[in-house]
C-alpha cells in the first residue's frame, strides 16, 4: 500500500456508520489500516459493520449514539480515548431529514431538530474530538456535508440550510485548529443509492431528472464517497484543509442535455 493512503494505526470516529456512506468509510478506514470506531443509534447495525470489519482482518469497536444528544457525543468520545488512547479522525456524517417539503412549511420544531442534528452536533463532536488531536500532534476533521448545500431547493429547503452550514463550519475549524495541525473538510455528494436518500432515488420523476441532468448519467454509490475520506484522512491530505470536495457525477458543472443561447 502506498503511504500517501496509509492509516494504519489511525483512530477514526465514523458517525452515521451502520448503514450507506458512513459504512462505506468505515470499510474502507479499516481496510487502509485505521481502528474504527463503528457509531450510529442503534447497536445491531453497528455491530454488523463492526464484525464485517473484523472478519477481514481489521480493528473496530462500537459505541452507539444519538448525535444529538451532547452527553452521548462525549461519552463517544471519551469511549474511544478509553479504549484506543486517542483520537485521529473524526468524520462527522450522521445527519437527519424528518421533512420532505417547502420550507415554508417546516414547523419550528422540525427547523430545530434538523439544525440541531446536521449542525450543531458535528459542532459538538469537533469541539470534544480536536483537543485529543492536538495532543497527538494532529488530526483531521470531515464533515459530510450535501450538495443540496450549495442549491436552493422546493422540498429539502431546510436541510440544505444545514448542510450550507456544515461547509463554513469545517472553514472555521480550519482556521482556529491549523496552527496546532488540525485539518477540517467538507465532502458534498450528489444523490447517492443510500436508504438515507431512498425518498429522491426510488421517486421515478427525481430519478430520471437527476440522471439525466448529470454528466455522467447516473447516481453515485457508497463507495464513491469513502476514497475522498481516505484521502482527507491520510497522508495523502495532509496540505488540505477547510476546503469543500464536491463527489456528485458532475451536476453541479452542468446539464448535458441543456441549450445555449445562440447569441
């Protein structure tokens, strides 16, 4: 294995890990070397991904948690350092949409529950994760942000506010943690086959719209996701920081099937 992809010995937080991208990561991390911290709400999921990682010779551990209640993110993050000394990369990926609507329409709690879990609880997460960083002399953050961040939106208005957050916040985690070696990024997918997503994927008019207003002509997968966590997580990433990696079949540069004007 190259050492620009190596993280052997790295302790990485995955959150959101049972299922989709978060798993994906997780395989992967284990797979380039890194002990892995399985985390997501529920124990059976994580303890699949866990025992499929140990099957294949890696090193992993589980400790739930609902990311949006804070005593349970310090108890994530003091049940790594427990058992692993430390952490190395924290990626924040767990996230909720509870509404599929105008944003006219999101009551006031909706609009907290959704901020509260995509926002301020990687906020929560870095701010517990980073000063064990520094004590190992570095680390890196990733946030899994979406590309609805980057775009208005008639039916996930809210959730694209979140994750619009979620980039500046990995911008000033890069500015106030550089200086002590701390590294945060942003990953941003496009519509990726995950049940996460399942609501836009299997309505047959979003899918078709979507693959067909996409360079390349489809949806992305999981596993599409996991190289950029690799690369911020590594060697391979160590000059990047607070920066904004777009993963999204190219959508965002454009329509193949859009006409210009003459003139």
């Amino acid at each position: 294995m190259s050492p620009l992809f190596d993280l052997t010995g790295k302790v990485a937080i995955i959150t959101g890990a049972s299922k989709g991208i978060g798993r994906a990561i997780a395989l992967r991390y284990a797979e380039h070397g890194a002990k892995v911290v399985v985390s997501s709400r529920k124990q059976e999921g994580c303890d699949a991904v866990a025992a499929e990682i140990v099957a294949a010779g890696g090193e992993a551990f589980v400790k739930t948690c609902n990311i949006a209640r804070k005593d349970e993110l310090q108890a994530l993050v003091d049940a790594t350092v427990a058992h692993w000394g430390g952490v190395d990369v924290l990626v924040c990926n767990a996230a909720v949409n509870p509404f599929f609507g105008r944003a006219a329409d999101v009551t006031d709690e909706v609009y907290d529950r959704i901020m509260s879990s995509n926002v301020r609880s990687n906020f929560w997460a870095a701010n517990m994760a980073v000063p064990h960083m520094v004590a190992r002399g570095g680390g890196s953050v990733i946030i899994v942000s979406s590309i609805a961040g980057f775009r208005g939106s008639t039916h996930l208005g809210v959730y694209a506010i979140s994750k619009a957050a979620d980039m500046q916040l990995a911008r000033n985690l890069a500015v106030e943690w550089g200086p002590r070696n701390v590294r945060a990024n942003c990953i941003v997918p496009g519509l990726v086959r995950t049940d996460f997503a399942r609501a836009l994927w299997e309505n047959p008019d979003i899918y078709r719209r979507r693959t067909r207003d996409t360079p390349l002509q489809r949806i992305g997968e999981p596993d599409e996701i996991a190289g950029a966590a690799v690369f911020l997580a590594s060697p391979s990433g160590a000059f990047m920081t607070g920066q904004t990696i777009t993963i999204d079949g190219g959508s965002l540069a454009g329509s193949p099937n859009q006409t210009e004007d003459a003139d």
